[in-house]
C-alpha cells in the first residue's frame, strides 16, 4: 500500500499549498471572508505544513482561521463535509486522527480495480439479504456467508493498513516520535528522550512507520493481555513515591490513588533566577536569538544547558552552534550511551550541552568554583512542553543544593502548544503589538497564559486516561 499512500500525500501537499497561496492571495486583496475557507481547508488538510504555520503567525491570520472553523463546527460540524468533500483527507492534530474521504478513496483505487475496493460493506445488511433470498439453497447461502465474512475481513484489514499508513505519514515524524538507528525503527520517550528498547507501537502502527522508512516490516506482536498502570498500582496495599515535580498532577494523584501530595521544603534555599519567558513571532527567529543567548553566556564563563523537546531540534541547534564554532556536546536518543560522561562534564565553565528533555537524571550536575563565580548553570529552554512537569525538570537541573543559576524558555506563535492550545487572547495581543523581526515580548501575563494552555492540555490528558481507566473497569 505505501506506493499508493506515498501519491496521496504528494497529492494532498501540492492541494495544502494551493489553497494557502490562494488564501494569500484573498488577503493580499483585502478579502478576508473569502479567504477564510482555503485557509481553514489547508489547515484541515496539513495542520503541520510549515509555510502555513509561519502564515498562520503572522498578525490577524490565526482570527482568520478561527473566525471560519466557528462557523463549519456550528450545529454539530452539520457543514464540516462541505469543507472537506475537496480534500483527499482530513486531520484532527488535537485528537491525533486522520480521515479518508471520497476523493482520498478514489485517488487510491487503481484502474481496473472495484469501486469499493477501499469501502466497508455493511455485513448485516448483506447476510439479511442473502437469508431473505428463497431462489438459493442452504448450501449455496452457507458458501454466500463465507464469501460475504472472507471479503469483509480483506477490505477491514486493507483499510486499517491504509489508515495506519495515513498516520504513520501525517502524524508520526522522524526524530521526533521516533528514530531510525541500524534500519530499525525506535520509539522516542517524549518525556525523557530515551530510546524505548523493545517497545512497538500497537495495532500495525509500527508495521507502517517502517514501510514508510522503508526498512525491514517486522512481524507484529501479539498482545495476550493488558492492563491499565492505574489498576496495576492499585494492585498494592500500600503506595508511596518521590518526585521533586509531582505538585502539578496533585489533583490527579487524589482521583486516581486517593494519595496527598505533601512539598518538602529544599535543603538549602533556592537562589536561582527564573526568567519570564522570551515569545518570538518565528521559529527561525527563536532559534537565532538563542544561539545569541548561548554565545553571549559561554563568552563569562557560564556552563550552559539547552533543553530540547526532540532528536530534531537538538541537532538543528548543535548546527547553528557549530556556524558559530561553539564547542558543544549533543545528548539525545541517538547518544544516550554517553549520558554519564556529558553530565560530568556538564558543570565546567564555558561548556555547552544540548540534551533531549533526560539531561542529568539521577545525576546532579556539579559546578566549579569558576562556574559559580561566573553566575552558575544557566538553562535554556527551546520550547515550552506540553506538561509543566517536564519543563520544570528542566529547570531544577539548576540551582541544586543552593547553587547560584538561572533558566529561561524561549518560546515562538510556530511552537506545537502554542498552535493547538495558545489562547485567542493571546495572539490578539501579539497582534496588538506588531512584532517586527527579531522582536521578542517578556511579561508575567504571557508566561501565565502559556502555563494555562499546558495547564489545559494536562486536564484534556488526565480526561483521556480516565475515561479509559473507566472503560476498563466497566
């Protein structure tokens, strides 16, 4: 199936970009009704395109967008099909799915081949017809049955390898959810940046990612039994744990375990500054305004921490540092090996780390007395994550035990979190402001703003695991 779903991409990119220059092209005219429907159709159809997600930030353009999609999931979305009967498929990002329609299912289905090739047959539908059928014998009906039940289970298992596929193309990236390391496909922890060694993904999803790597297609596991990490802990008479980052998910562990969460005051008090965090309109511009931060800090002899939130972003960081000639050292899935070694280093003046959200764990970074002088560890982080928890992982890998330091987050309108989940309210500030290039806005009531949308992503998170701890329980 890759060949065919390798054409339906292509062929829903060239659309994406077709309807975002015509929208464009409405907004460069003053049409911004008119635009609104191509812009909502190639956000509908590429959310993560990257020439409509710097369109999307620039002034006025993320109302645009709004204003339309307001209008087509009015009613229960009654004018949603209107909007999509044009593409070849459709993606809802926030609820990590994708849909084929007609003309997808069309594109796909070569000459010569049935029409419903790619389309389910109601198989209830089929045997009643077939029951009420006097003109054939009961031999013939039971041949009928089977013929009905062998096509219904090839078209099934045919459309959920072309759906995986889909998935595997439009949701799932390279170096970011995965990495490929000696022609096999690994899973990224997005927690830790870790290597998952031995972990699949389920259901074929693993079988398409490495069809579209084109690599070896492993045969798929077979899972015998589950069970859901809630009802195994519950398993125990007694429950306790240590985190220094569990005051965030407070609420959940009370649901779930009935367990208080209780802050213990630090050893020593916490002298580290934290910064108010520094919001680009771009990534690019984001990106150069860190290299500047990093040069600007290695330059006084302060040992530096970036922290990134993929395998992609470490390196696209580690080459701008090196146009820079900034010595550096890259920790990420691909060199978790060496972990130990980078972390002890990490502490000397002047040096610079680039790790994947797991630099340090279990592991303080100790300073030299000349790094202390210079001001301490300074941490910076690329992107804000989506859990508060991750971040301020981040953040305490500085200012241990008493330890001067300092952490900032640098964060752009192209950002993941803040595509999904940044508030209008926000963007209509931004736009208030026009931010020029290479502007950048510092205030308590942004940082704040930013903390709510993760704040809201965490509770969409903690509904979703819930409702299935209630499913399986039911």
């Amino acid at each position: 199936m890759r060949p065919r779903l390798q054409k339906l991409v292509d062929a829903q990119r060239k659309l994406t970009s077709d309807y975002l220059n015509e929208a464009k092209k409405l907004i460069k005219e003053n049409n911004e009704k008119e635009a609104g429907l191509p812009l909502f159709r190639s956000f509908r159809g590429l959310p993560k395109y990257k020439p409509l997600i710097k369109f999307l930030s620039e002034p006025g353009m993320r109302q645009v967008l709004q204003k339309t999609e307001n209008i087509y999931l009015q009613d229960n979305q009654k004018m949603m099909p209107e909007a999509d009967e044009t593409l070849f498929f459709t993606i809802d990002e926030k609820h990590n799915s994708i849909n084929l329609t007609e003309k997808g299912i069309d594109l796909i289905t070569q000459d010569g081949e049935d029409t419903t090739f790619f389309i389910l047959p109601d198989i209830a539908i089929e045997i009643n017809k077939l029951e009420q059928d006097t003109t054939i014998d009961e031999n013939e009906k039971l041949k009928a049955k089977d013929t009905i039940i062998q096509d219904y289970n090839i078209k099934s298992q045919r459309i959920h390898s072309v759906n995986q596929l889909l998935r595997a193309y439009c949701l799932y990236e390279k170096d970011t959810e995965y990495i490929v390391v000696d022609s096999k496909v690994k899973i990224v922890d997005e927690q830790t940046g870790r290597v998952m060694e031995g972990r699949r993904y389920a259901d074929g999803l693993h079988q398409a990612i490495e069809a579209k790597e084109n690599v070896k297609v492993e045969d798929a596991t077979q899972t015998y039994a589950t069970i859901t990490l809630q009802n195994y802990f519950r398993m125990y008479h007694k429950l306790a744990g240590m985190t220094g980052t569990a005051e965030t998910e407070a609420g959940e562990f009370w649901d779930i375990y009935k367990l208080d969460v209780v802050v213990c005051p630090t050893n020593r008090p916490i002298v580290r500054k934290d910064m108010e965090d520094k919001v680009y309109k771009t990534i690019r511009e984001k990106f150069n305004a860190v290299v500047e931060e990093v040069t600007e800090l290695t330059a006084i002899g302060r040992p530096v921490l970036v922290g990134t939130t993929s395998v992609e972003i470490s390196e696209l960081l580690s080459r701008m540092l090196k146009l820079k000639n900034i010595k550096h050292q890259v920790l990420n899935a691909k060199q978790h090996a060496k972990e130990a070694d980078v972390v002890g280093e990490a502490g000397k003046p002047g040096t610079v780390t680039i790790a994947t959200n797991m630099a340090g764990r279990g592991t303080d970074i100790k300073l030299t007395p000349e790094s202390k002088v210079a001001g301490g560890l300074a941490i910076i982080g690329t992107e804000r994550h989506e859990s508060r928890r991750v971040d301020r992982q981040l953040r305490g890998r500085s200012g241990r035990q008493g330890d001067v330091g300092s952490s900032q987050f640098f964060v752009s309108l192209e950002d993941n979190l803040m595509r999904l989940f940044g508030s209008d309210r926000m963007a209509k500030i931004m736009d208030r402001l026009g931010l020029k290039e290479g502007e950048v806005i510092q205030h308590s009531m942004i940082t704040k703003s930013i903390e709510r949308a993760q704040k809201k992503v965490e509770e969409n998170n903690f509904a979703t695991r819930k409702d299935y701890l209630n499913t399986m329980m039911s």
